[in-house]
C-alpha cells in the first residue's frame, strides 16, 4: 500500500510512518517547515527497513496541498491510502480571550486544511483505497476552558469522515477515524503547555498519556485490508477518556 501521511515527520504521523514501513509499504510523508525533523524521519523509516519521501506543504494553503498530491504521486507510483494527520492547538484560554487570527489559523489548519486533503483524495485514490482522519477526543468532550477552538475543529473532521465515507463508498474507497486522547508528542509544548502530558497524564482513566506509536497501530489497522469491512468509523485511542 502506498501511503501519504501528512504531518508524517514528528510524533503521530512519524510513529504511523514507522508502523507503515515495518509493513513494508512506500511513504510520502507531509510536513510544514521543520526540515530537521524532515530528515530525521526519513533516516528512522530507512532505519526500520522502510522508504520514504517527505516534501514539505502547508496544508492551509489548497495550491499547496494539490502539489503536495502530485510530489508524492510521482515519487511512489500512485497512491492508495492518505492518513490526513497534520494539526495544531494553540495555548489554552477561554474562547472569549481568543483573536480572530488564532481562529482563522485553528480552522484553517485542521478544518479546512482536512477538506483540502480530502478533496484530493477523493480525486485520485482508487478502488481499495483508505482514507483515515486523525481527529481528536477533543471533538467529543469539547475541551472547556482550554481549547473549545481546536475541539470544534475536531467535530468537522468527525463529521467530514462521516460524509465521505459514505459518499465514497461506492467506489470502494474506505474512510475512518481515529480519536486520540492525550499522547505523549511535541504538540502539547507547542501548544504552551510542555509539562500536559506529565500534568494530566496520572489523572486519565488508564493512569497514564498515550503513546504515539497506540495510535499509529489504529491507524495503520484501518488503513490495511484487514479492515476491509471498517468504513465510517471513529475508533477512540483515549484510554476511556
Ligand atoms: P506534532 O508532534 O506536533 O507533529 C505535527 C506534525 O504536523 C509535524 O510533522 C508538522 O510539521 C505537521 N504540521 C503542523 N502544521 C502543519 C501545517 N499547517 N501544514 C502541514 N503540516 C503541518 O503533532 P501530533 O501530536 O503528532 O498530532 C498529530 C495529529 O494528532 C494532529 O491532528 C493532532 O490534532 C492530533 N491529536 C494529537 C493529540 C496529542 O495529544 N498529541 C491528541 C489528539 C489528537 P513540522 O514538523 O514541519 O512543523
């Protein structure tokens, strides 16, 4: 299976990268502007025994995303699935404290950017594809008092994957979800909050943050033929959160 991940240089799309080539399957892996973290990916998944090409595109921008497509296309042969993963948060605050810019951005990036990804999917993978969005509990719980921006973001995304999947189904293309609660990657410092993981972590359900490689395992389960028969779903990765 040829795989574009986006945001496949750090934390969940790095793990679901690593996931992916332990499988034996080609990689392009999205990224916005870190080329260091770029190369360190691609060594790891050639460490690990995989391939792979990162080409860095912001996914707010459409013009952008299509060449992002058309790179990773021409690098791997085609496409057959797209984990649509890369996302931000932004620091915790009240939604009556927040800017306009900041919600503009925070929808942009994980909203409308999903659709932009979405939509060339939709264009080019072909039957027997998968599609999985990486959403967040955030969109279920609502994130009170911290982030209720990023959560509605979140419940666009539940919904997109509901939609297109069934809108895709009958070209036997597969669309899913997957919800991770709090998982130990880099988003949360730039996010303002370094310590959220250690902080929140004892007091979930399960005792502990979730690692970004429980996610990747969703991820990559849903992506394969071994869930042939999962379209629709939003599987949450929260520890019973
Ligand atoms: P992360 O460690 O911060 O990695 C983010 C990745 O996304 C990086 O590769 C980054 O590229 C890329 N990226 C960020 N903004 C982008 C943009 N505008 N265009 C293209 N690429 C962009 O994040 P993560 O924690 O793995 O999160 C991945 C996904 O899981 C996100 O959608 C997030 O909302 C979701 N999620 C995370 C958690 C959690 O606790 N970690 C929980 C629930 C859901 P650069 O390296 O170039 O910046």
């Amino acid at each position: 299976m040829r795989v574009l991940i986006t945001g496949g240089t750090r934390g969940i799309g790095l793990a679901t990268a690593l996931d992916c080539a332990a499988r034996g399957w080609p990689l392009a892996l999205g990224y916005r502007g870190n080329a260091g973290a770029a190369g360190a990916a691609l060594d790891g998944v050639g460490a690990a025994g995989g391939k792979a090409h990162a080409f860095a595109a912001d996914v707010a921008d459409p013009a952008q995303v299509a060449a992002l497509f058309d790179q990773a296309e021409r690098a791997l042969g085609g496409l057959d699935g797209v984990v649509v993963n890369a996302g931000i948060v932004a620091p915790v605050m009240p939604l009556a404290d927040m800017t306009p810019e900041r919600l503009d951005r925070m929808v942009r990036v994980n909203l409308t950017g999903a659709l932009y990804q979405a939509r060339e999917a939709a264009r080019r993978l072909p039957e027997g594809g998968a599609i999985v969005f990486v959403s967040s509990v955030a969109a279920r719980l609502g994130s009170a008092g911290s982030y209720v921006d990023y959560a509605a973001s979140k419940g666009g995304v539940d919904t997109l994957t509901i939609g297109l999947a069934k809108e895709l189904a009958p070209r036997r293309i597969r669309v899913n979800g997957v919800r991770p609660g709090i998982i130990d990657t880099d988003i949360h410092a730039d996010g303002g909050e370094p310590d959220r993981v250690a902080r929140v972590g004892a007091s979930l359900p399960l005792g502990r943050a979730g690692t970004a490689a429980e996610v990747a395992a969703a991820i990559t389960w849903l992506l394969s033929d071994r869930a042939s028969y999962a379209s629709g779903a939003i599987l949450d990765i929260a520890g019973a959160r």
